[in-house]
C-alpha cells in the first residue's frame, strides 16, 4: 500500500488530512526566538494577531528531517511505500528536508516528490494522490500522473501588498513590480514553481474579476478541474468568488480553505488565491 506524507502548506485542514489516513508535518514559524509548530502550536488567527504586534516579519522554516524519521519508520514497519508529497523546493526548504531524512533508511519504497507549486493546488494534488493510492495504483504510475497533473495547474493570487513576498524572498520574477505598485494591482502566478506576474490591473475588483474569467474559462465543461479559493483575512471576498463561480459552473461544492501561516508569512493578510487545474490534451 502508498501511504501519503504532506504538510500544511496543502491548505487543506488537519483534521481532514488525518481523517483519510494522510500523514502531515508542520511548518515553522519563528517569532524572534520564539518558534511555533504550525499544525498543534498556532494556527492563523492566532498567528495574525503575532503578525500586527510583532515588531519584525516572523520566519518559517521547513519541517526538521527528524521529524519525518519517525513517519517513515511507521510507513515502512508496515511494508507499506511512502509517497511524500511537497511544496514547490523554489519557495520552501520542505523538499530538500524530506530528503535528507530519507537519506537515512536509504530504502527503495520513500519517494519525495516536488509538485512546483503551494497551498490549494498543493491540496488538490495530494486528495488526488489519496484517491489514486487507494484505487491501487502502483507508485510509478502515481508519480507520473501526480506530475502531468501539477503541469496543467492554473494558479492566481492577488496580495494586499508585494512587502511580504519582497522581504521573505519569495517573490520571483515579480520582483520587478515591486517599487511600481501604488497604482497597480498585480495578479501573479506561479510559473517553474516561482512567484511570476501575470497581468496588472488597477483594483481588487478588477483583478478578481480576471482572475473569475480565467477559471470559468478554464472550469466549464472539465470535471477534473479541481477548483479550490484559498485566503487570509479576506473572508468577503472569498465568499464572493465562490457564490459567482459556483453560479456560472452550476456547482455548490467549491472548497474555501484558509491559508497557513507559514504561506502568510511571505503572502501577507489579504491574498486571495484559486487554483484549477486544465483538461488534459
């Protein structure tokens, strides 16, 4: 049997991920020198509420090896495969811990696999890895289709600010917005599993309505689309894309997921993201 192994930077609650047998690690988050566990020691509200009063931009920092030891050693006890599934390694140090933690059993049966992307689509993939695990499918196959799946993935964000993402490294070839966005709003993406701009508009408005068009472009008529919104501190606006998606496509089932800390940290309070995935050619 494939047992999956991901983090919360899946976005996907960890009481769903437990409740269909995932395995989850956290992010760091560090507060001067305080540091947080991101799946039992804070969650966003409390991490907000750091984030107004903290004189200085928190850290993250990617699960220790140590951590996974103990989960690969349950996964293999059992003669089952490991299939960790992480992060883009472009904006997360997850990958490579992953790794070096397997470096340790030097066994055949734990695969880590980099996805090139973050939080909904992240989740997208690893719900489908489940799924396909637990439809029998042997974990070259897995791999395979996990990868074919994760290039056809359309993601778009907006953020309050380009501060977050400057100041945390994350930001990319946006970088070149940053000092020319007081009469813009950009809509970035994720390309080669960094931070890219995609279109800059003038309004939130706007650039939610672009980022609609291009999923009900993308959405109609594809039953694998996946489509998931994903925020922080954006709760209206959220909900907005989900009664308008929802109406267009004819659906009433569109997951809205709150994003992690550990995304916050370089996102900012405010970003508003979904992600959907093309039909394949």
């Amino acid at each position: 049997m494939i047992q999956i192994v991901a983090d919360t930077t899946c976005g996907i609650p960890l009481d769903q991920l437990l409740a269909k047998g995932i395995h989850v690690l956290p992010q760091i988050i560090t507060f001067g020198d305080a540091s947080y566990r991101d799946d039992i020691e804070i969650d966003t509200d409390t991490f907000l509420e750091k984030l107004i009063a903290a004189k200085q931009l928190p850290g993250t920092a990617a699960p220790p090896p140590a951590l996974y030891g103990p989960i690969y050693k349950s996964i293999l006890d059992a003669g089952d495969i490991a299939l960790v599934i992480t992060p883009s390694e472009k904006v997360s140090g997850t990958y490579r811990s992953a790794l070096v933690a397997a470096e340790e059993f030097q066994s055949e049966r734990i695969h880590v696999l980099d996805t090139g992307t973050i939080a909904g689509g992240l989740g997208s993939l690893v719900l489908q890895a489940q799924l396909w695990a637990q439809q029998g499918m042997d974990i070259e196959t897995l791999k395979s289709s996990l990868r074919l799946m994760a290039a056809r993935e359309k993601v778009f964000f907006v953020v309050d600010t380009l501060e977050y993402l400057y100041k945390g490294g994350r930001i990319g070839g946006a970088s070149r917005l940053f000092g020319s966005v007081l009469q813009i709003m950009p809509i970035l993406t994720v390309r080669g599993g960094q931070v890219e701009p995609y279109e800059k508009v003038r309004t939130l408005k706007q650039a939610l309505a672009t980022i609609i068009e291009i999923d009900l472009a993308v959405c109609r008529n594809n039953p694998n689309a996946h489509l998931t919104i994903s925020h922080c501190a954006a709760e209206e606006q959220a909900k907005q894309l989900k009664v308008r998606l929802e109406r267009e496509l004819g659906l009433s089932d569109i997951p809205v997921f709150v994003v992690p800390p550990a995304i916050v940290v370089h996102a900012g309070p405010g970003v508003i993201t979904t992600s959907c995935f093309s039909v394949p050619e």
